[in-house]
C-alpha cells in the first residue's frame, strides 16, 4: 500500500475515531471529579507545625509513601520549567481538547512503516491515569480497551477543567524521580529551591526525568541538551551536563522549612496535617538563640545542653519550647523540658509556701542557720548550705530569698515530709509517686526528679495566686482547662514578695546579679547535686520563663552556679519579652497587713507582711531565741565497742549548738554536769536517753542512743556508725 493511500486511509480512521470519542467524552456515565476536590484531598507526605499566629515553624515527615510537599499553584512554577515540560510531553497541550489526534496519526503511521514510535500521550491523557489507577494499565502497559476508556476520560476532563487546571494538576501529581512527585518535590530535593526559582538548566532536566524518572545521569543530560537545542535556548550543553552531576551525585534531600520546634512537633503530629499551636515563632527563635549564645559561653565549664519554657501566665499557653540546645549531636533528640532531673532548690518555694499557709511560719520568723543532723535510716544527714557557711539567726524571708539550705531542712520538719510530698503534688508535681519517707529530710534540697515542664507550671500557679491549672500547647478556645486551689493567695503573694527581693537574696547573690530586673519579677535559681542540674525560674506579671542547662549525659559541670549558668539565660529572655512590657508589683491583696519591725537580722525597722493574724504587736516582737539543741550524738546513734582499742580511747563526746552555763545534761534521769562545754563520757552497755535541761529544769532537747559490743580485757572502742 502507497505512504499516500495509507496516510488517507489512516486520516478517515483517526477523524471517525475522534466523532466517536467526542460523542463518548459527552457520556455522563464517565465520572470527572472536580479540580477544587483534587486539590483539596491532596495530601502532603510532611506535616507542619504553625505558631499562633499561622507562621510555619517546623515541618515533618509522616508518611514514606512518595515524597509530597505543598501543592504549588500554576504561577508559582517558572515559566521556563512549564515551556520545557509542554514541549517535551504535549507540544500541542493549548490546541487540542484532550486527545491529540495528529500525534496518534503520526505514531500509528511511525509504527506502520517502522520508525521508532513516539507516545502520543497528552497529559490531560497522563493527569487522568494518575487520578485513576484503572487508567495506567499493568507493568505500565494498557490494553486497547484501556487506551480507549483513557482517551474518552481525557476529552471529558477537558470538557469539565480548564487547561490552567490541568497543567496545574499534572505538575502537582506527576513523579519525577525516585520518590518526588510534583514539581514542588523535585525542585526542592533536586536543585534547593522553591518552583518559582527553577532556571532554564533545571527546566530541561526536569523535563528529560519525565520520559524515564529512573534514568541514568548521563542519559538525562543527553535528552536535557536535545531539548534545550530544539527550543533553541541559549544554554550551554556543557552547563546543563555539569548540572546534572551535581544533581544526581548524592539523593535527593529535601530541606525543612523550619526546625524551631522539634520536640514540640513530636508531641502533637501525628498524621500530614497542619497543626495550629500557641507557640510565639519570632520569641522561639529569640529563645533559641540566647539558649546556643549562652551555653557556648560556659562551654569550657564543661556544660552542653540546656531547655527553656515560656508560658503566659493569664492562659498557660506555652510559647517557647525549647527541649535542647540543638548541637548537631544525638542529643539534640532528647527532650530537656521534659526529662526528669533532681530539682535542686528550685523546690522551696512550694515549701515555704505551705508553711506561711498554714501558720507556722511567717516571712519575719525567724529560723536557725547553724550545723544540723538529721536521723535516717542508713545514719545522719548533715544539710549544709552552698558557701558552706553558717548564717547563724535569719528570717524565712532571707532563708529563702537567699537559698540558705539547713533553714529549709528546719522548715520542712515543721512542715512534715508526707505534708510536703503532697502539696508537691497538688501543684502539679504528679510522678511523685513516693511515701515522704523515700524522698527523706533531702527533699527540701531538691533530691527528687523533676521536670522543667513541672517547674514552669508551679511557678505559675504562684503567680496566679495559688491557683493551679495545666499548661498548654495547642490553641482550643473550646475546651475550658480546670483550675484549682493548691494555696492560699495570701500565701502565694508573700512567697512571691520574698521571690522578688533583692535585698533579702544578697546574703547569697549580691545585690546586682542576673536574678536583678529593671522591672518587678520573683525568681529562684538550684543546683542539684555534683553541679549536675542548674535551674532558672522566674515569673513576671505576663510571664513565667523556666532554664535547665546541664548535660544530657549526666557529666557534672565544672564550677557552675544557678547565678551563673540558667539565670543569664533566664534575664536575656525576660528582658527580650519586657523590652516595650511594663510588669510592675503586684497589688497586696486582701488577707495580707504590713507591719513595721525590727528584726536582729535587719539593720533598721522594716515593713514586712504578714497573714492577717499572724503580724506582732510591737516593733520589735520578744522573738525567742533559737531553741537549744544537741549537736551530739544523734538520736538513734548506735555506738558500737572494740575490744582492740585501748582502755584510755573508750570516750563518747556530748555537745550542743549553744555554749550556755545554765544548760545541763541529764543522762537517764541522772544529771551529769554542765553544757557549757563538750562533756566525755565513758561508754557502757545499753540504750540511753539523753537530755538536755535548761534553768528551770526543763527538758529543751533529748536524743537517744545505744551502746552495743562486749569488753575483753577492760577495752573497748567507741564508733558512730553511719
């Protein structure tokens, strides 16, 4: 048969064709769905994670079916990639009406007379067969049946979309390579950069991936140098092959947005959908800054990692959370606002507080700072302070104020661990789980773990007046968060009085320290123990703001202070969220009076503030002086004998805090002399109580302790077993 009767006989075969599948394209039987219903349930392979106000501040992957990033309108994709890609797949895209007719002439022609055959697919022919899996046939390969329901479904799409919609789609849908599709994915994980951006060498590139997303590197850049030749671009071959092996030397990766925020989005997605959270971007980012500034300036004291948490005080709704330092590190991964870690003093306040609630103490009482031993039960547990001094008579405003330990080992035996234990968690200290006789007398130091999470949110409950609520990181205006009363506000106000005075913290922080605003604000610093821990956490009126710095791994740091570690973090971060705030003191509420005292441990009369009915009636209240006590032995001593030590050794020391001659000891009812001095006493067999008398013959202290061990030889040793 001649070329000529064979293109006539094929041209009356393709013009019936095209009557039948115009006729068919018209049958509603054919289901097209909308465009706006495929853009809508598009889904995206990543997740974002928006602030309060709608900005993006972390993306990620949920889902590693494909990879799928935002769908990207029309005139946000260059006009160079969208001439490239018309020319390689559907020249004739803005002329034909789904099906074109003189391609599939020409490849049937092609085939006939065997030339190599080029497929006639357009791409309303390809966008349908990516909205139906029917349409792509098996292996790849259609059937003539399948061909036929492809092109009928195509000239329906064109019939109900527009070709702005159809282009659209397509470069949204399509794969380019590997696991990118849509023309989002592809130029950010292959070239780094958004759509809009692509030049004419990443066009040509993306339109070579097309007709084979597998391909070979060199392959791609042979059919890329064809194509820019045939739109007679000015691109150098040399260029786009240089292109092309910077391109497919490593795999593609597609770069977060953002990173502000990944513990945070550990904690809320779940599946690709935006979540909205109560998040500030712009202080996140602040916060993390300060954080890494901060921390490298005591890097060489051995300190790594650290967390912050900002948080309204009116709503708890957290706006900054940052879980670590984000060092490129594994640990960078853990979540420091979270972890558990010994509490340090920061536990206090919470202490205090409860004993100023229920009366037994007020900010003017005054509280023994000298040597104390406590019983145990595995020996003594001797508190000491963090200068390892002793302040001798303080007031619980500057015991507290200025972080002094014994006085809180005092105030918590007023108070009663189990009483302590429980108030911790009405305020929201829940893991612990513990009787009080686990946590022991150490708990007023801070020996139990805590989280910074925890912290932040009792220290805003003091600053809401002892009300206590959860705090919260995602915006739900329809749920209300239940509150509750953990302590009184009048209580709530004095500790926050005692937290904000700089003058009483002096003894231990200096008059000018990081704790020191410009503008009102209540803060308390701790140290765990070996310097493991270092806390910061303050409040304003709008803001509590809570700092862990420390190392992940548990190392301790090297000669590093509340004062010098958390807190510069703490009054950066302050100072940054009050730069156009006022805070100023809160109001004194009602149930509160001020008194004009006088105290040993004032230099003059001073105002203090009292629970109404608890003030003195005179300036200078007849304050009692701090009970005597024995220093030795302790009660539940058990003193055990040696026969190896000789006869002259055999002695067992009785002292006391309080070098007085009118103090007498009394051993078993039976006075034995004086407690002006350290009494020797030559042990015996047995239990013993031992008391301490004062001028009216009245028992003031009294321990009791046990000598066990057998004599040999008229020896024996005498040894405080821990």
């Amino acid at each position: 048969m001649r070329p000529v009767a064979l293109a006539a006989a094929l041209g009356c075969l393709l013009l019936g064709g095209a009557a039948l599948l115009t006729a068919a394209a018209r049958d509603p039987g054919i289901p097209i769905p909308a465009f706006q219903g495929i853009m809508q349930s598009y889904r995206r392979t990543d997740a974002l994670l928006l602030d309060r106000r709608g900005r993006v501040i972390q993306q990620v992957r949920v889902s590693h079916t494909g990879r799928r990033v935002e769908w990207v309108a029309l005139r946000d994709v260059s006009p160079a990639a969208q001439v490239a890609i018309l020319h390689a797949e559907d020249q004739r895209f803005y002329e034909h009406h789904g099906v074109d007719w003189w391609a599939v002439g020409s490849a049937l022609i092609g085939g006939l007379s065997g030339r190599p055959v080029r497929g006639a697919s357009t791409i309303s022919m390809q966008l349908v067969a990516l909205l139906d899996q029917d349409l792509q046939g098996k292996g790849g390969r259609k059937s003539l049946g399948g061909k036929w329901k492809q092109m009928r479904t195509a000239l329906a799409l064109e019939a109900d979309w527009s070709k702005a919609e159809i282009l659209e789609a397509y470069l949204n849908l399509v794969t380019f390579r590997g696991e990118l599709q849509g023309i989002a994915s592809a130029s950010r994980g292959l070239f780094g950069k958004q759509p809009h951006g692509l030049t004419s060498v990443d066009a040509v590139i993306l339109a070579a991936l097309l007709r084979g997303p597998g391909a070979a590197p060199g392959l791609v850049a042979r059919r890329a140098c064809a194509l820019a030749a045939a739109l007679r671009w000015d691109t150098a071959c040399e260029a786009i092959r240089a292109k092309a092996r910077d391109v497919f030397l490593i795999p593609p990766v597609i770069k977060l947005q953002e990173t502000l925020a990944p513990h945070v989005a550990a904690q809320l997605v779940r599946e690709p959908a935006d979540v909205v959270t109560t998040l500030d971007g712009e202080l996140q980012r602040v916060a993390t800054e300060i954080l890494r500034q901060r921390l490298l300036g005591v890097r060489a004291q051995n300190v790594r990692d650290g967390a912050v948490v900002v948080v309204e005080n009116a709503t708890g709704e957290v706006l900054a959370y940052i879980g670590s330092s984000g060092d490129l590190s594994s640990t960078r991964f853990v979540d420091g606002v979270r972890a558990r870690r010994q509490a340090g003093s920061t536990l206090k306040p919470v202490l205090y507080g409860l004993a100023f609630d229920r009366r037994l103490l007020t900010a003017a009482s005054v509280l023994d700072d000298s040597p104390l031993e406590v019983p145990v039960n595995n020996g003594v547990y001797r508190p000491q302070n963090y200068d390892l001094q002793f302040h001798g008579v303080v007031t619980a405003r500057t015991a507290l104020a200025s972080s002094l330990n014994i006085p809180a080992v005092r105030t918590l035996r007023l108070v009663g661990i189990e009483e302590f234990v429980q108030g911790l968690r009405q305020f929201g200290f829940e893991e612990l789980q513990e009787s009080g006789e686990f946590y022991g007398p150490s708990l007023a130091l801070g020996s139990a773990d805590v989280s910074l999470w925890e912290l932040v949110s009792a220290y805003r409950t003091l600053a809401n007046g002892g009300i206590q609520s959860g705090l919260r990181l995602v915006q739900d205006r329809r749920n209300a968060v239940s509150t509750s009363r953990v302590l009184s506000q009048e209580a709530a106000f004095l500790v926050s009085d005692v937290l904000s005075d700089r003058e009483a913290r002096s003894d231990t922080f200096g008059l000018e320290s990081a704790l020191a605003t410009r503008y009102w604000s209540a803060v308390k610093t701790g140290t765990s123990k070996d310097m493991r821990d270092n806390w910061c956490i303050g409040y304003s009126r709008r803001y509590t703001v809570g700092v862990w710095v420390g190392n992940f791994s548990g190392e301790p740091m090297w000669n590093v202070s509340g004062i010098t570690g958390a807190a510069p973090i703490w009054l950066d971060i302050m100072n940054w969220l009050h730069r156009d705030k006022p805070s100023d003191p809160p109001t004194p509420v009602v149930g509160v009076v001020a008194r004009r005292i006088e105290l040993p441990s004032y230099w003059s009369a001073k105002t203090e503030w009292f629970l109404s009915g608890t003030e003195p009636n005179a300036i200078r209240p007849n304050l009692q002086q701090a009970t005597p006590r024995i220093q030795y032995p302790v009660s539940g001593t058990v003193i055990a004998l040696d026969p190896d030590i000789p006869v002259g050794q055999q002695r067992l020391f009785f002292d006391t805090h309080d070098s007085d001659h009118r103090l007498r000891w009394q051993l078993d009812g039976e006075e034995i002399g004086p407690a002006d001095s350290v009494r020797l006493w030559t042990p015996r067999l047995g239990t013993f109580t031992l008391s301490l008398l004062d001028e009216s013959n009245r028992v003031v202290d009294s321990v009791q302790f046990q000598v066990r061990g057998a004599h040999l030889g008229g020896q024996a040793v005498v040894t405080a077993l821990p």
